[in-house]
C-alpha cells in the first residue's frame, strides 16, 4: 500500500466515525499510529498530493475528502429547503400522540419538552437542543415511541457523532448512527 493510500485510508476511516473535517496534525498523528514508519513529511507530502488531485478539500489546516463535503453541502441546501416547506407528511393530533407517548414510556415531560416533542411531530424536519441535563434523551424517547405508535414507519436514529449514537441507541433501545455513515452507506434519502 503506498503512502497516499495509507493517509486517505485513515482519513476515511476517521470520517466513517463522522469526522468529516479532520485537523492535520490529527491526521499525522493517526497515520504515525497506524504506519510507525510513516514519516511527518510523508504524511504531509501525501495530503498536498490528494489535495491537488481533487480527492480531499484544504481548509487552512483542516482536510475533507471532497466527495464527502460536497454531499453534505447539497444535504445542507436540502434542509434549507424543507425550511420553506415543513409540513408534515401525514398530519395526526401530535400532542394526543405524546401524551399516549408519555403514557406507554412512563416519562414524564415538562412543557417545553413536550413542546419540542409536539413541533417535530407537526414537522417533517426538526432540530431539539439544549446542553447536558436539558430533557433531549428524554424528548426523545417520548417522540421516537409517539411517532413509531402513530404514524408506524421506519425511523432513522442519527446523531452527529459516534458517541451520541450509541447513547442513543442505549436510551432508546433501538440502532441508532451517525449522520455521515448513512449518508456515506446511502441508506437514508432525503424525499421531498
């Protein structure tokens, strides 16, 4: 395996755990781990060669496999337009959905829970934050058994990163996985 296929293999790799943007030194520091014999400037001469043949974006000192970057940008217009149009597929009484929800879960939610778990049940796209402790987990559980009850489709778990996924999937009790391996493996696909 050459130098070049050494260094895009690791940032792919990387990128598979839904590190799309990756630091150099981050990458070198991989690449040493994986191939001791790997040098710094061959490392760094291998991500300028990618670089300019195309396959990866140059950011300052960050890289992107640019196929990947592309994707998530077109993703990103995607959103933007479901912005303009977020009706829900197939409207039902969300608040009765979360309430039975509660019911079936044993959870209780506050009201800007249950608010939250009622918006993204009357929208087709929905973004819940809040920091540490705030009622996302438990949001969620309400939302993902309301919607499975209701509405009885399949739901994709997806969280930013691998460490939210299997949280997720902890509380939840269902697979859950990071956004850019769906996207990366196709099996997600955005309808309009």
């Amino acid at each position: 395996m050459t130098a070049l296929e050494k260094v895009y293999g690791v940032i792919r790799e990387q990128e598979q755990h839904g590190d799309v943007y990756q630091h150099q030194k981050d990458i070198v520091a991989r690449c040493r781990a994986t191939s001791p014999r790997l040098k710094k400037r061959t490392v760094l001469s291998a991500l300028a060669e990618l670089s300019m043949d195309g396959a990866l974006l140059h950011m300052g000192d960050v890289y992107a496999i640019t196929e990947t970057a592309v994707n998530e940008r077109y993703l990103g217009s995607h959103v933007a337009s479901f912005i303009g149009n977020n009706d829900p597929y197939d409207p039902f009484d969300a608040e009765g959905a979360v309430r039975r929800s509660e019911c079936i879960t044993g959870l209780h939610l506050s009201d800007s829970q249950r608010r939250a778990a009622v918006g993204a049940l009357q929208n087709r796209l929905s973004i819940i934050t809040g920091g540490p402790g705030s009622g996302k987990t438990t949001s969620l559980q309400v939302l993902y058994t309301a919607y499975r009850t209701t509405v009885k489709k399949e739901i994709a778990l997806l969280a930013p990163t691998g460490k939210a996924a299997r949280r997720m999937a902890e509380q939840i009790g269902q697979e859950a996985n990071t956004i850019h391996s769906e996207l990366y493996t196709g099996r997600c696909q955005i309808r309009r």
